[in-house]
C-alpha cells in the first residue's frame, strides 16, 4: 500500500515539474538578463501579421567607374553618388531584352523560393506575374525578416578572374561542386572559413592557375649584389694600401674620388629597388568576387590540386557572438551560390509591414474561453469521481502541459486552424480519461484488461483521423499543415500518456 503510494506522489510529482517547465519556463542569465530557455510557440504569419514584398525587373543600366570597371548599376547608386565618385552611366542594361523571357521569370521564382526554404522560411506565399516578371512575396515578420529579404534577391554570380582584365574569366557557378561554411579552432580563436570545391573543369583550370603564371614568383637572390660587396671590400682594402704610399696631396684627390663613386653607387640602389618593385607589379593575380564583390585578390604560394578553395572570412577571434554573426554571414553566402545564379537581376519596388487582423487580445480571449471551460470540466471530474477524479483532473492538466511543449519543440506552427485542432485533441483525452475513470469496482487484473480494451477500442476509432492528419500533414499550405500537425501529435501523445500515466494513476 506504502509502495503504490509512493509510486502516486512520484508521478504527481513529475506532472508538476511538466506544468512548472511548461507554463512557467526555466529561465537562465544571459547577457546580465534573465531569460526563458524553454522554447517559444511559432506562431504563424497570419496571428504576429507578416511582411508584404514586391519585386520588379530591373530596368536599370550598369555604372563604370573612372578606370572603366563595372562598380554597380543605377538601382544601388543614385546619381548624386555618381557624380560625387566620378562615375559615369552607360547604356548597358542589367537586364536584357532578350533575357526577358517567361522561362527566366520561372527559373527566378523557383530560385528564391529555393532560397526561402533554405533560409527556414516556411510559412510564406509566393506568386508570378507572367507577363512582366513581377513577384510577390509574404513572409512572417520575425528577427530575420530583413536578412532574407535583403539577400533572396542576390544575383549570387561567383567568378574567379584575372585581376587586371575584368573579361578574363576562367571559373564561375557552373564549375561549383559544392560551397559550404566551416570552421577552424587554434589556440588563438575561431576562423570561419568559406568552403567551395569545384568540378572536375573546375579542379583542373585551378590547377593549372596554381601552377602557372599565377604562380606567386620565389624571390631571386640578389648575388650581384653580393659581387658588389665583394669588389668593394677588394677596391676599399687596395685604397688602403695605396694610401700608405700617398702624400698629403694625394690623400685629398683620393677623397674628392671617393666622393664622386658614392654617387653612381646610390643609383645602382635606386634601380635595384626599382626593379623590384617591377617584378612585384609583373606578378599575375587573381580575383575571386561575387556579385562583383572582390573577397580576395591573391596569387597562389602553393599548387591546388584538389580543386579546394578555402577562403577565410574574417581574423580568428573567441568572441562567440562575432563567430556566431560569421558563420550565418558565411552559411548565407553559401546557400545564396549553392542555389544558383539568377537570369535576372530584380529589385525591391514594395516593402510593407502588413498588420494581422486577429489581434493578440482575440487570441487571449480564445485561450481563456478554452482555459474556463476545461477548468469546468475538470471540476466535474472531481465533483463525479472524487479522489479518482482528483487523480484525473491533475493527471489531464499533465497532458496538456507535455501536449505544449511537443507542440514548441516539434516546430508546430500555431494557426486558428492548429488552435482548432488542440481543442479537438483536448475534447477526445477528456472523453478517454473519462471512459478510463468509469472503469471500476472490479479487481486489478480484470481492470487492467478492461483498460487495455478501452485504450485499443480508441485507436481503432482514431485511426482514420490518424491518416487523415498525416495527408494534412504534407499538404504545403500553412494553415492545413498546422491543423495536421497538432492532430499527428495530439492523437500520439494522447494514446501513449492514457496509457502510461492516466491509467497506471487510475489503478493505485
């Protein structure tokens, strides 16, 4: 009897902790605040409102700089900024007429949609207009908003070229493999790096860069220097030996001589320099850039021959912040090449915040119309059953504690359609706690057969809508998915918690 007992207050015991975790949070410091470690829900775009985004082709025309380069076009530099950098405007469009086609429209929709998904973007609406190229975009408002729509729209053109001929390229997207975010831990910090292998062309053409005349030159040794040295040390120890012989009168010709041989002697190490600096400025370089962004100018010291590029973006640092700020940079760098490049450039034309119209006080009102009639509920359990009813009404608060935090850590986004579902799931464990509690006034073994004829009795009943949240499930429409999710995990959790704790509770 001490043993059942015991085994009832533990398990009330662990209910309480559920309830504690659950509708209260474990809170930890972080950066001199307090803050709640157990997840958030996710609630989906249309309860927090979300982000209305309108992107247009691109008629703008490229901006060169004074030496001739590319350096952007007229939508990222107005025409103040032209002319306060000396830039000048040409006639040549981003974006092509004959590139105006509907198969590129298509390829860019499907690229940022691939980007969206990448980015963890799930709740959102995306559309084409087929005859101007026109997209519209709805995304959920959250702290990565503007990170993904400042960078969905990224021409993502990788090249590796000759730093002085812009036109000289040698490897682009087509000869990328696979480009990912790593890093490097040493004594002296963390060092992210940016990861690209490339094709087998690819490995080849870097080969061959690496071994070629972008090669970086070994340092001559300067031996006629040295010869120099040499004959002067020789022509100083003959002047020295002359001198002993000399008369006054001739010790000053030798030092008005000397004199006149220090000068020839500093030209020769002027042109030395000269020609050094020469040599420097005669070595080959490459640029590796991206939307003409040069990341790094460089010859190569050794060969490549795996076709690995390990390019590090930034100086090796422990500040976990600033590691954690490089990785994403890095790991949107990646995803943004690894989708490909798009056949057009678009711009931004509409950017608004769209406010939901189920406000948070709609949704407060919800839950503590929910919240009353459950409590009711619950009074009714006790009011019928007595102990086993308190036993009950505790054991069901359990249930709905573990139900919302499946619900935060299964990533289920809530919706009024979700919301619906919950209420379903919460109506049918309070029909099967019930049914559970009904069962009594007959000895252990034949109460506990009778509890497992009840618990399968109820699969077999919920199983069609088993399946029928798992189409849901699938089904790529937020509001459907959500309503399937919380059904899928509700059902499970529902059967599995009647039968290890309701009914283990229900038996002492």
């Amino acid at each position: 009897m001490k043993n059942k007992k015991l085994k009832l207050i533990t398990e009330i015991l662990a209910i309480l902790i559920i309830c504690l975790v659950s509708f209260v949070g474990v809170y930890g410091q972080n950066a001199n605040k307090m803050v709640n470690k157990v997840k958030g829900y996710d609630l989906a775009k249309d309860l927090k409102g979300y982000r209305e985004l309108v992107f247009s082709v691109s008629d703008a025309v490229e901006v060169k700089s004074s030496e001739g380069d590319v350096v952007g076009n007229t939508d990222t530099y107005s025409d103040s900024d032209i002319e306060s950098y000396s830039y000048t405007k040409t006639e040549n469009k981003v974006n092509s007429d004959e590139n105006l086609t509907l198969e590129n429209y298509k390829k860019c929709k499907e690229i940022i949609e691939n980007r969206l998904k990448s980015l963890n973007v799930e709740d959102y609406n995306l559309s084409l207009n087929t005859e101007n190229g026109t997209i519209n975009l709805q995304i959920p408002e959250d702290n990565d908003t503007d990170h993904t729509a400042s960078n969905i729209l990224q021409v993502s053109k990788f090249e590796i070229r000759d730093s002085e001929d812009s036109s000289n390229v040698f490897i682009t997207n087509d000869n990328i493999k696979n480009i990912s975010s790593a890093y490097n831990t040493t004594e002296e910090g963390t060092t992210v790096y940016l990861q690209i292998l490339l094709d087998k062309d690819g490995a080849n053409k870097l080969k061959e860069l690496s071994t070629g005349e972008y090669a970086t030159k070994p340092e001559e040794e300067n031996t006629d220097t040295e010869n120099d040295e040499e004959n002067q040390t020789e022509d100083e120890n003959a002047v020295e030996a002359e001198a002993e012989i000399t008369t006054e009168g001739e010790e000053s010709n030798e030092s008005t001589d000397t004199e006149n041989e220090e000068e020839p002697k500093a030209e020769e190490e002027n042109s030395d320099e000269e020609n050094a600096d020469e040599e420097k400025d005669d070595q080959k370089k490459i640029v590796l850039a991206i939307d003409r962004n040069d990341m790094i100018t460089t010859s190569f010291d050794e060969p490549i021959n795996d076709g690995v590029i390990s390019l590090s973006m930034g100086q090796a640092t422990k500040d976990s912040e600033e590691i954690s700020d490089q990785l994403k940079s890095t790991s949107t760098i990646a995803l943004l090449v690894k989708s490909g490049k798009m056949p057009l450039t678009y711009k931004v034309s509409e950017n608004n915040y769209v406010n939901t119209d189920i406000t948070q006080d709609t949704v407060q009102k919800i839950l503590i119309v929910i919240g009353v009639i459950t409590l009711i509920g619950l009074i009714l359990f006790i009011i019928k059953y007595k102990l086993r009813g308190l036993i009950a009404a505790i054991s069901y608060i359990g249930f709905i504690a573990l139900y919302l935090l499946v619900v935060r850590y299964t990533n289920v986004e809530i919706t009024l359609e979700g919301i619906t579902a919950s209420v379903i799931i919460l109506i049918i464990n309070y029909i099967l706690t019930n049914n559970l509690l009904k069962i009594k006034d007959v000895n252990k073994e034949e109460k506990s057969k009778i509890y497992l004829t009840e618990l399968k009795s109820w699969i077999i009943k919920l199983l069609p809508i088993f399946i029928i949240s798992i189409i849901f499930v699938f089904i790529k429409w937020t509001r459907i998915t959500s309503f399937g999710m919380n059904i899928f995990w509700g059902i499970i959790l529902s059967i599995i918690y009647s039968y290890l704790l309701t009914r283990d509770m229900l038996e002492e």
